[in-house]
C-alpha cells in the first residue's frame, strides 16, 4: 500500500519549453501532496505544498509562474516547469500523504534542459 | 525553527559490521522523526518513523532508531550491514506528522564494502 508514481521518469527538454510532470498516489486518496527539487548529492529542498482543490503553498524563493501546481483531483498532481532553462535541471520528487503520519515519495523525475 | 543536523556525509563500514548514522534534530514542538533512504535515481524509501510512541522504533531491512530527548538525537542503527544497505540515507522532522512539511538533513552516503 501508500504506492506513489511520478510520470515521467525522466525528460529532455529544450530550452524554453515547458514540461508536465504528474504525481499519482495510486492506491489512496491525498489531499495534500509536495513537491521537492533534488539537486546532485544534495537533500532535497521543498518546493510548495499542494492541496486538493486550492492553490499550491509556495516556500520562500520558489517562482510560482515558473513552478505552476495544479492538484486537480485526490490522486493527482501534476508540476508543470514553464519556460524551463538549463538551471532548472534536478530531480523533482513529489510525495503524498495517505495518513496523518508520514508522507510517501514518488520514485523522481530527472529533467534535464537542453 | 526545526532543523536536522546528520553528523557525516559518507559512513563507510564492512560487511556484517554495525551501521550508525547519527541525526540531531531542533524543535520548539514534540517532533515527528523519519528516516529514509534512496537508492540511486529513485525516489525515498520509508525506513521508519517515530510519532511520540515507543522511543525504540524497528523499520524494515533490520533497522532501528531510538528516539532521545534529552539528546535530542534519533541515531539510525543496524547490527549487521549488507552490501545491498549501500545508499543515501536522510533524517527528517516535522512539526506534525505527515501533513507538515518536512525538514530534511543533509543526508548520509552509507557505503558497505566487502
């Protein structure tokens, strides 16, 4: 149980493109999701908070234009990297919380900007 | 502010040896303590969490944390380490469970060799 899936794996993009990752808790419902950015050998930083029905909680220092989070239905949010540049290359891990406890963590996605 | 501090970036240990990966923690509030681990190009794995139960915490894989207050430490500990226990492992605290953000560590690299 608590299965986590991020879509896709991996993508190349090129520069000025915009690529959509998706994060689906696939055998419960989460009303909260988050979404990290890992960068090489380093902990993973969070991004913003999503919450079903309501607009994404962003930390200090994320562009919410740039990171757009759209959490649509209970199983299912999706980060869409807008205009992406070369900077914007990392590990996007998203997570999901089936219970009050502890949050589940997708297996990442690696984008790589061209 | 809630902060974790993970003494060692890289653990190296022999085969059937004892693993200890220390983590400190600062909270103004009773923490919720999670340790996880990612092997290369994935996402992270629960190990084990303390939610303010039994401070001696068992996880999978054969690991355990104990959970010390007056230290404020939650150590990871496995008696005998395996070469498939090679990977990156994170401390994590949040205020209130999974709902709340987590705080990550900067991680360990836990290397296990022959």
């Amino acid at each position: 149980g608590a299965v986590v899936s991020q879509h896709p794996s991996r993508v190349i993009c090129k520069s000025g493109t915009s690529v959509k990752i998706e994060c689906r808790s696939l055998d419960f419902q989460a009303t909260t999701m988050f979404w990290y950015r890992q960068f090489p050998k380093k902990s993973l930083m969070l991004m913003a908070t999503s919450n079903e029905g309501s607009k994404a909680t962003y930390e200090q220092g994320v562009e919410k234009d740039k990171f757009l989070i759209n959490h649509a239905s209970l199983t299912l949010s999706t980060l869409t990297v807008t205009s992406a540049h070369p900077e914007d290359s990392s590990f996007y891990i998203c997570s999901a919380v089936p219970d009050i406890d502890t949050q589940y963590f997708g297996p990442g996605t690696r984008l790589t900007v061209l | 502010a809630q902060s974790v501090t993970q003494l060692g970036s890289h653990v190296s240990v022999s085969e059937g040896a004892l693993v200890l990966l220390r983590c400190n923690y600062s909270s103004s509030v009773p923490p919720y303590l999670f340790w996880y681990v990612q092997y290369p190009n994935q996402g992270l794995q629960l190990l084990l969490k303390y939610t303010s139960a039994a401070t001696l915490v068992k996880g999978i894989n054969g690991f355990e944390a104990e959970f010390k207050k007056s230290e404020t430490s939650f150590h990871l500990t496995k008696p005998s380490a395996h070469m498939s226990d090679a990977a990156e492992y994170f401390c994590a605290v949040s205020e209130a469970g999974g709902y709340n953000k987590l705080i990550f560590g900067a991680g360990t690299r836990l290397a296990v060799h022959p």
